[in-house]
C-alpha cells in the first residue's frame, strides 16, 4: 500500500469538529468492514458427504436420540421447573396440569 494512500485513507476516517468552548476535537470514525457472503447450507465435498448430510435432519435426530440431547433436555426440564420454583423431578403430567391452571387463571384475569 502506497503512503499517500494510506494517508487519504486516514483522512477519511477522522473528522475535526469544533466545541462550544473554540476547542477542536478530533473523532475517529469506525473503518466499515465489507460483509462475507456466506453459503445458505454447508456444501459437502464429497458424494459420500452429500448422503451423510442428506440424512441429518431433526426427524432422525430425534429418532435416534443421542445421550447428549437427552441431557439437554433433561438440563432444560430442570431449569423450567426451577424458573417456576418446581420441583425438579416433577413429571411431565404435574407440569401440564399446572402450566394449564396458570394459563387459565391469566386468561380470567386478563379479560
């Protein structure tokens, strides 16, 4: 990069504007970064990759339940059930019995 355009560049950047008082203040302005383009899916590389891929979707997650998102949902149950001051073993059919009475009572009460 040449001096004078690394000057120009620095120019552009910075603006002098002057206070109340007589005073300049010099502000720098932000450098605007260009935004990436960014694929919409992840490309595989491979054939072999396109038919793995193919068969990553939230059915066969769900399905095939690894350990991992049983524990995520076992984490996320807790803090629900906490958030709601809960127990933290409550079962799915107390917390739908009671989420429904708290629906209900806010329905009455709100008109």
């Amino acid at each position: 990069m040449e001096a004078g355009g690394a000057e120009a560049n620095a120019r552009q950047r910075t603006s002098i504007s002057s206070t109340s008082a007589g005073c300049s203040t010099t502000r720098r302005r932000p450098r605007t970064i260009p935004p990436r383009r960014y694929p919409d899916r992840i490309l595989p590389k491979t054939a072999g990759a396109a038919l793995t891929l193919k068969s990553r979707t939230l059915t066969n997650l769900y399905n095939e339940r690894p350990r991992w998102l049983g524990l995520a949902h076992d984490a996320l149950d807790r803090a629900v059930a906490a958030a709601y001051g809960w127990p933290d073993d409550i079962s799915t059919e107390d917390a739908l019995a009671r989420l429904l009475a708290l629906n209900l009572e806010r329905a009455r009460s709100s008109g």
